[in-house]
C-alpha cells in the first residue's frame, strides 16, 4: 500500500501512547481568548470565551514526532500562518 511505513507510525504512536499534557511545552505557544463565532448562549458574541493556542511549526520539531509534523501541514495547512504558527 501507499501508506507509512510501521517505522514511520512508531514514534508518533510512542509519543501518543505516552503523551502527557503538563509535559507540551507551554513557554513556547502563545495562549489568547477571543470572542467566538456561531451559535451559542447570551453571552457568546459578547465575552470572549473561544481560546486559541498557537505554536511555531518550525519549534515543534523539538518536541513532537516528524510524522505528526508532516500530517498537521497536509490535512491542517490551512491552519498554518505566514509566519509558520499553527493555531
């Protein structure tokens, strides 16, 4: 077939099977709350309440595994902005 090898899967699925959320590395993503879009509550269109996380594509290589890397800019590129930050 066309797809990964068993190789390529192994450290992603490594990573995941191990993966802990105190361990991303928060000093390194940039955290902001901005008003949401679509239906909601009273509030929704008034408060902030949408929080967005952005990290720098290029930085994630030294903590998150290649493949997943390669993945996130195929399927998410769109996600991905001029200066290389996923949000």
């Amino acid at each position: 077939g066309g797809g990964p090898s068993k190789k390529a899967l192994e450290e992603p699925r490594l990573w995941s099977s191990k993966f802990e959320p105190e361990n991303l590395p928060i000093d390194r993503m940039k955290a902001s709350f901005v008003r949401s879009s679509g239906a909601g509550g009273q509030n929704v269109n008034k408060l902030n309440t949408k929080a967005e996380v952005r990290f720098s594509m290029s930085d994630a290589r030294n903590w998150m595994p290649r493949y997943t890397i390669k993945r996130i800019e195929a399927l998410e590129a769109s996600r991905i902005n001029k200066k290389g930050e996923f949000a």
